[in-house]
C-alpha cells in the first residue's frame, strides 16, 4: 500500500472523504428542523420541558431495539443511522462517548432513567434565556454545542 492510499483509507475511515458523497449542500441538516417540529407537539414554536421529555422517552424506546431497558452504543448507533441516514460525521461524538456524558453508574449502558435525567440536564443547559422553553436557535445552538469533541 502506498502512502496516498494510506492517506485516502484513513479520509474514507473518518468519513472525509464519504461526507461529500452523501451529504449534498442542499439537504438540511439531520437531526435540525425535523427534529424540533417533531418535538414540537401543539406547534407553538417552542419545545417546553414536557414536550422534550416526551420526545425522550419515545427515542429511548426507538434505540433499545430488543427492548431490554437498556440502550447500548451499538443499538444508538444503529438508531442513529437509521433517523439520519448516515454514520456520525468526523467531529461529531460517538454513540459510546455520547453514552458517557450521561452514564451515571458507568456501565457503558443507559437506562431509561439516566437517559431521562441526562436529557433534562441538556433542556436546562440548551435553554439559554431560562424561560424553560427551547427556541429553535436554542435547540441548534445546543446541539452544535454538545456535537462539538471536548465540549462540556
Ligand atoms: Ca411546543
Ligand atoms: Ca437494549
Ligand atoms: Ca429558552
């Protein structure tokens, strides 16, 4: 293998290179809009602390796929694939290390109940004016937030 083969796996494996292919400028962003309109239930503009919690707890139900109780990195990565469309992009976080941040006995695993209160914790730290409701530029903010490497 030469070096610039070398070079193009290592692209491909971080998905530089598969970015491209896949995710043409025109198509919105995953997990933005949709996401919000989906949370928003009474279409008010703004997702309250219920609606988001309710989100949660249907997308916890969706990633445990043999509905064990428990969501494992691989059934969110699968999740995630299967909502989005693609694999997590170079910089963004990994299931296993998304799994971390919020993994209150460090099992590797989530249960409902960290997920839940994983999920509150990032609604109050999204909320940046404290009116408990998320705006979609609270949400985007957020999110590009939390999908940033290192972020606390
Ligand atoms: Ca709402
Ligand atoms: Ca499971
Ligand atoms: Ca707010």
């Amino acid at each position: 293998m030469t070096h610039t083969t070398l070079v193009a796996a290592f692209a491909l494996a971080c998905g530089i290179a598969g970015a491209q292919d896949t995710n043409p400028p025109a198509r919105p962003a995953p997990g933005g809009d949709h996401m919000f309109k989906m949370m928003d239930t009474d279409s008010d503009g703004k997702v309250s602390a219920a609606e988001h919690a309710a989100a949660v707890t249907s997308m916890f139900a969706t990633m445990d796929a043999n509905s064990d109780g428990k969501v494992t990195a691989e059934e969110m990565t699968m999740a995630h694939q299967k909502i989005t469309g693609r694999a997590p992009a170079a910089g963004e976080m990994s299931a296993a290390e998304k799994i971390k941040v919020i993994d209150a006995n460090g099992d590797g695993m989530l249960t409902a109940e960290e997920h839940a209160t994983g999920s509150k914790t990032m609604f109050e730290r999204m909320d940046g004016d404290k009116d408990g409701f998320l705006t979609r530029a609270e949400m985007a903010a957020g999110h590009a937030m939390k999908m940033r490497k290192g972020a606390q």
